[in-house]
C-alpha cells in the first residue's frame, strides 16, 4: 500500500478516487504541530534547538497517518506548495 498525505480531507476524498485500491490517501487537516508557548520553545544550550508539540485537535489525526504509515510501502508528501505544506512534510 502506497500512503498519500494530503492537507484537505476534501482533497484526500477526491484523489483517492483516482489513484486507485493500491494507495491510502490521508488528510493532515491543516497544522499539525506548533511551538511549545511559555516552556520556550527555542532551546538556546542546544545550538537553538526548536520545542515543538502536536496540535491538540489534529492529534487523532496525525495519530491516523503514524498507523497507516506502518503498514505502507511508500510515503507521497502531497501538501500544498507553501511554507505550511512545506512544515507538515518536515
């Protein structure tokens, strides 16, 4: 099984029509992770490390794309051309 990550769940519905039984086409619904508030979320005594944690309401979701991750084959990053698809793919 080949494992598609898309933003949109909208956009995960509509290509999994197309590409067909062999791919599994997931939604990351937007962010998925964000900086830790108040704990500091730069670590200035690790070469400024950065402190992230999972959104609380994609939780589930990101818990979803780790499950069917292990059991893939392969992994397709589909998230839009920007700095936030670009963060999710990261």
């Amino acid at each position: 099984m080949n494992l598609v990550i898309v933003e949109s769940p909208a956009k995960a519905k509509t290509i999994n029509k197309y590409l067909g039984k062999d791919f599994k086409v997931l939604a990351s619904y937007g962010h998925v992770r964000d900086l830790i508030p108040k704990e500091g979320a730069v670590d200035t005594e690790r070469e400024f490390a950065m402190k992230y944690q999972v959104i609380e309401k994609n939780d589930r979701h990101v818990k979803a794309i780790s499950s069917a991750l292990k059991g893939a084959d392969a992994l397709y990053l589909a998230t839009d051309p920007d700095r936030e698809g670009e963060a999710i793919s990261w």
